[in-house]
C-alpha cells in the first residue's frame, strides 16, 4: 500500500474497533493486528490513539454534517426539511451504523463537550431559522423558534439513537411519524402518515387559513365554492407577504361580507393534510375559530355567500361530522377536536 492507502485502512479498521469498543476499550494493539501491521506503524501515521481517534471522529462528524446540511438545503417548505433532515439522519445510521456508534458515544479530547452535542447545535441553528420565519408568518413569536428548534431536532436525535438498534420499521416509516409528529400534533396525527418528498408526483402544496366560524348556539358555518362538492370552513390562500391572520380577516371580509378585526380570531393552531376537492394537493394551514355576535336584525352582521362561496351550511358539529360531504380538515382534525373537548 501507498501511505495514503495505509492511512485510510487504519482509519476504516479502527472505525469499526472503536465503534465496538470505544475510545477506552480499543487499543493500538488491537487496531495494528486487525490492518495486519506493526504498532509503530500506527504510530508513525497518527502519533496517538487519541490523534488517531479524533481523525475518525471528524470524518464521521463532517460526513453526517454535509448530509444535514444538503437536506437543510433544498428549495423547499419547512415542512419538506423536516421530512428531509429525518429521513437523511437514519439514512446515514443504516449506512454508516459504526460511525454514529462513535458519534454518540465517547467525546475526543478536541470536544470535551460530545461531538454528537456539537453536531446538533450546529443543525439547530438551521433549523431556528426555519421555525423563526414560519412562526412569523403564523402571527406567532419568533423568539420562541429557537426553543422549538431545540425541541424537534432533540426529538429527531433521540429517535435515530433509538432506531440505531431498533431497526423497525423502516427508516422511510420512521421518518414519516417522525414529521406526523412534529408537524400534525398529537391532536392532528394521521393515522398512515408518509414522506410527501419521496413521492415520484410531487404534490401540490396550498398555503392557506381557515376560519372555523360559530353562532351563539354552538352551531358551525360550513361552505361549499363554487364547482365543488365538499363543504368547509370559509378561508383561503395567502397572497404574497400576508401572514395567516390577516388572510384570514380578508377571506371572511370577501366570502361572508363579515369584517372582522385579525384580533378577533382565535387562534386553533395549524394543519397539514389531503385538499379536499383537487387530486395530489396538500394544505397547509394555519387555523382560526370566530364566534359571530348577535345581528340584532341587521343583515350587513350576518355571513352571505359572496365570491366563490356557492352556498352555506349552518350545521351542530356532531351531524357535521356524519356528512360523507365534507372537507378532510374538519373530519379528521377540527370537528374531533371540537367534540373531544364539548
């Protein structure tokens, strides 16, 4: 062998011997006899058994960093990164299982803090920028993103450590209960959950909110739009630049000919699921509730169909929810809710 060849046999063999049995466990003599050399070879390539285990280390350390960092980096919604990230985590603990033994195992003397604890922090700081900006649009505090962040990339973290001996399901179902998880809620788990960027026909994803809009009798205000055959709450998409509540102030202004303040609505949180009239759509939604004053007899204070609003629907929740003819959203999240908590 060349002595480029010799050093990279040493590093893979001591890879797996450290991976086995750590820093302490593993010695030079142990790694010489696995390459089939003498210790003072070792020596002359790496001075240490310590030098020698801090060069396995920032390999694997930079080999799975590159990997975060190009599922961070595609042109996607955060939704999409969060699949990404989970998926090219377990990716890399089924493909390079010893490596991340060693990753969250023992701490080289250059990293006294852990290198899988640095190695987090690091993706952390991406993924808060991702979370800051989507909790702005959300009308949310973007202080707080830093401490979701902490939050989702823990969760991913300790599953992977988890999944390292587990090995079932596979990584693409952990993965999706993964996102189901973090992105749906535990009020919002889908009961087949699976990874939308893997799909060979991408879907289309709507950004959009939802009012969810009551009398003082406990009835909702389902619609139906014109050309389709489901009914939902009244809501749109966002138009460039506009957050969820003040979408959703407009759609109730343009659909019901309501105006309504955005600190008026109270807000239910958010949803990730099937469209409810067009094929391969996802939505993505932020959602809000409203409960209609008193009209007094005045008409201008009561919802009319307007725009592509083709007809309303004031329903009890619990006949709502028997309908076949209504929106994924309200069936599998909002009307369940609703009555869970009646």
């Amino acid at each position: 062998m060349t002595g480029v060849q010799r050093r990279a046999q040493l590093i893979e063999v001591a890879r797996g011997l450290f991976a086995l049995r750590g820093l302490d466990g593993a010695t030079i003599e142990d790694i010489a006899a696995a390459a089939g050399v003498s210790k003072p070879v070792v020596y002359e390539h790496f001075g240490s058994k310590e030098a020698l285990y801090t060069e396995v280390v920032e390999a694997e350390f930079n080999r799975l960093l590159a990997v975060i960092t190009e599922a961070l980096g595609a042109d996607a919604g955060p939704r999409i990164l969060i699949e990404r990230v989970a998926y090219a985590l377990l990716d890399y603990i089924e493909n390079h299982t010893d490596g991340f033994r060693i990753l969250v195992r023992d701490a080289p003397p250059s990293q006294p803090e852990g290198t899988f604890a640095t190695l987090l922090s690091r993706v952390t700081s991406h993924v808060e920028h991702i979370l800051s900006k989507e909790f702005s649009n959300r009308g949310l505090s973007a202080e707080v993103g830093g401490m979701y962040a902490q939050m989702l990339v823990g969760m991913v973290a300790m599953t992977g450590q988890w999944w390292l001996d587990a090995r079932t399901p596979d990584k693409a179902t952990v993965a999706a209960h993964l996102v189901n998880l973090s992105w749906n809620g535990l009020t919002g788990l889908q009961k087949d959950p699976e990874l939308r960027h893997m799909r060979t026909d991408d879907p289309v994803v709507l950004t959009l909110s939802a009012v969810l809009v009551r009398d003082a009798g406990g009835r909702i205000l389902l619609v139906r739009k014109r050309g389709t055959s489901k009914f939902m709450q009244p809501g749109g998409k966002l138009e460039p630049g506009e957050s969820f509540s003040a979408a959703a102030a407009r759609e109730m202004q343009e659909e019901l000919g309501l105006s309504v303040a955005e600190s008026e609505l109270e807000v239910l949180g958010d949803w990730y699921g099937p469209a409810a009239n067009e094929e391969n759509t996802f939505i993505d939604a932020g959602l809000f509730a409203y409960t209609l004053p008193a009209s007094n007899g005045d008409p201008s204070r009561e919802p009319a169909a307007a725009a592509e609003i083709e007809e309303l629907l004031w329903m009890d929740p619990a006949q709502a929810l028997e309908r076949e003819d209504i929106s994924p959203l309200l069936r599998e999240h909002i009307l369940p809710h609703m009555l869970a908590g009646a």
